[in-house]
C-alpha cells in the first residue's frame, strides 16, 4: 500500500504539477510570440508543448482508477480544443491577415481554465486516495500491538543503533550543506536544499534558500545592468567613432599634428570600448539563450591561418614566434564559421599579450576519436592551478604577476566558453606557474 502510494498517487501528483506548468509556459512563449514574432519563443512554445503531451502520456499511465482516467480524458479533450484554437490562429499570424483576436484569447483562457480546473479535481482525488490508503494503513497498524513485546526485547540494540542514526542525522545534513557552499561559491544559486532534521539545520537550510535566492536575483540584475547600458552606450560611443575618423579625414579643414595625435587616441579608445560593448551584448544574449548560431560545414584550418594573419602584425612587433602545428587537411565539421573565429581571435591573442618579448606561441589542431582538439600555447608566466577553472567566468581573471602586464575586460574567455558549449564540445586551460600555459577547445565532428 505504501509501494502504491508512493509509485501511483505521488507520481501523479507530480504529473498533474508539471502539465499545469507546461501549460502555462505554453501560454507565457505563445503570447510573447504573438507580441514580439521571435521565433525562438516560437520554438519554446513547441518545447512546452512536447512536455505537455509526454506528461499526458505519463499521467494517463500511472491513472488506475476509473475517475481519474475520466479526468485526464477531459483534460485531453480541453487541450485539443485550446491547440487548435491556437493552430487556427497561428495561420493568421503568419499570413498577416487580420482576425479577431480578443475572441481567440477569449476562447483559449476559456480551455485552459478548464484545464487547469480539470487538473485541480484530478490532484484532489489523488490526495484523496492517499488519505484512504494512509487510513487503511492505520487500521493494519492496530492489529500490529503484539509486536511491541517484540521491540520492547530488542530495546537495548535500538538505542545503539538510535545512537547511530542520530549522528548519521547530524553529519550528512553538514555534508550536504559544505556541498552547497562550494556550488554557490562557483557561482550555482540553485534554491534546492531541502533539510528537514535537524529542526536548526532545517531553519539553516531554509536561510541558505533565502541567500541563494537572493544572490539569484542580484546576479541577474546586474546581468540586465550591463545589458541595459550597453545598448545605451554603443549608439553615442559609434557617434564619437565616426566623427573623429571624419575630422582625422580632413573633413573639416586641415588639422594639427598634435590634433591629429589625440584624435588618434580617441578613435582607438572609442573602438576598444565599443568592442566591449559588443562583448557584454554578447554575453548578454548568450546567457538568456537568445543568440543565434549559423552551423554549417566548414574546414577550421583556414579560420585559424586567417587568425594568425590578422594578428601576425602585433606579433612581429614584440618580436613573438607564432606558428601552426598539424595536419595539412582536417575534417570538415559543422560550425559557426564566425563564432569560431571569436574564439580563436580570443585564445591566440591572450596568448600573444601574455607571452613576453622573443617569447613563442603554438597552435596546432588534431583529430582523434571522431573530436577536433585545438590548442593554443605560450611561454608566458603561467597561471596558477586553483585560477584554472575561474577564468572562463565572467569578470574574472588572473593575478597577474607583473604589474605592468596589460588586464582585459574578463570577458573573453567566458564568450568563448559558452560559444564552444553551444557547438556542444568544451573548454579547459592547462599551466603551472613559469611554465606557459595552454589552453584547449574541443568540438565534436
């Protein structure tokens, strides 16, 4: 009864949670579809509609009894009503005609209450069925007395074995907390600590959830931050780009020497601050999922030859070796030519920055086991073995050795990590301090 319980009444439960909130998320892209006609919010809606069918699907199963199945059949039948309401529209959507929309929104709200509705009895007839079960369990339970003679005997091993569990109960709560102190310290503000004993460690925990929710919403504040002002401050710095490129041009009559000098200076600032711009737009937009990638065959050698060409300037005047390694031909892949190319630009030219004068950088590229393995080495200062993992954060760095190294915006690596994790291969560093460092991306073919 219990088995039952858990494996029918609970699960079903859960099921009617995840179709209500399948529902509404359907509910939440498709309006937001019909608002803005981004088709990726189009593609989350389909999502949520996949879930929905599957959690049908999965609820109709665990359904042993004759009301239940009742229910769900209603439930189908309501949510076949709202899909072609919203198939109905969504030809009129696409074709750009006009219709009635506050009918068709009228009508939907209409199916889904009853969904909704329908999934509220379902839930209370399966709390109801475990309140019958648990009562059932009750009265087995009255006829068990006779064995607390039993128990009563074997009460001296219990307390060893109470003893035991108690402190059992007092250490794991402990891990699992040290546990989430280290995720929360890389970063993770998941709120899915659930400690319910002891009653100090469960009131812990509870606080912990606060935190987590808190740093949760703090971090994507300062996400919208510099999401928000960067696109204010890439309109008047382009501004400023532009029209100091028209008066180095002569646009406005001849200028000085030491004119044309700070004009310089301002061009390359103004550039070097709308790169970053561009960089935490990037970001940005990769974070919420937003970014849209162009995968299509191509050979990655000659985006590396290009990478090297475009840097080779930089590298003959601070006197660097910068070479390639590897096969002549690699395999052809599919990737986002121009993302790529990000991330090469980004690893060789760290590299390049890092390394000092009459210093050597090496890339090279191999295939083995069906994975494309780039690297790129220098014979800079190294980085230490706990900053290993923390530089593909964003906004982190390493403590450089020297003072008068040149520091970035700490955002690179992490638009490369997540560039590669959308090719769905990786990204790892390897170095030791005074060794160099390589740093590594690995894709799949």
């Amino acid at each position: 009864m219990t088995r039952s319980i858990q494996e029918l009444d609970n699960q079903l439960l859960e099921s009617e949670k995840r179709l209500s909130d399948s529902l509404l998320s359907q509910m939440r892209y498709e309006r937001k579809y019909l608002v803005v006609r981004d088709r990726v919010l189009y593609d989350q809606y389909l999502l949520a509609s996949d879930d929905f069918k599957k959690n049908m699907d999965q609820a109709l199963l665990l359904a042993v009894t004759v009301p239940q199945r009742e229910i769900l059949n209603k439930v189908k039948t309501y949510y076949e009503e709202y899909q072609s309401l919203k198939a109905e529209e969504m030809k009129f959507v696409q074709a750009n005609q006009r219709y009635n929309h506050a009918w068709y929104k009228q009508e939907k709200e209409k199916a889904v209450d009853q969904i909704l509705e329908a999934l509220k009895i379902l839930a209370a007839n399966s709390r109801q069925n475990t309140f019958d079960k648990i009562q059932k369990l009750g009265e087995v339970g009255a006829d068990a007395r006779q064995v607390a003679i039993f128990i009563a005997i074997l009460a001296l091993l219990g307390v060893i074995t109470i003893s035991f569990f108690i402190t059992r109960s007092i250490t794991r709560p402990i891990s699992v907390l040290i546990d989430k102190t280290r995720e929360i310290a890389n970063g993770v503000f998941k709120c899915d600590l659930h400690l319910s004993s002891p009653p100090e460690i469960k009131e812990l925990s509870q606080a912990v959830n606060f935190m987590c929710d808190r740093l949760r919403a703090m971090d994507q504040m300062k996400s919208d931050f510099f999401s928000i002002m960067s696109h204010e401050m890439r309109t008047p710095l382009t501004s400023i780009k532009v029209g100091t490129d028209m008066l180095l041009l002569g646009s406005d009559g001849e200028i000085t020497k030491g004119q044309k000098e700070i004009f310089d200076i301002i061009s390359r600032e103004s550039q070097r601050l709308i790169d970053l711009v561009n960089s935490i737009l990037d970001l940005a937009k990769m974070e919420a999922g937003m970014m849209v990638f162009h995968f299509n065959p191509a050979d990655i050698g000659p985006l590396i030859h290009q990478t090297i060409a475009e840097i080779k300037p930089l590298v003959l005047g601070m006197n660097i070796r910068l070479q390639m390694e590897g096969p002549e031909s690699l395999p052809v892949i599919r990737m986002d030519r121009e993302r790529i190319l990000q991330v090469l630009r980004n690893f060789i030219g760290n590299a390049v920055k890092f390394t000092p004068r009459g210093g050597q950088v090496t890339v090279s590229a191999v295939y083995k086991k069906g994975i494309l393995e780039v690297c790129v080495k220098d014979t800079g200062p190294g980085i230490a073995k706990e900053n290993l993992t923390i530089i593909f954060e964003k906004f982190q760095q390493a403590p450089l050795q020297r003072s008068n190294m040149m520091r970035g915006s700490g955002l690179g690596l992490a638009i490369a990590k997540h560039v590669i994790t959308a090719h769905g291969g990786k990204v790892w560093a390897e170095s030791e301090p005074g060794q160099g460092s390589s740093f590594f991306f690995a894709l799949p073919a």
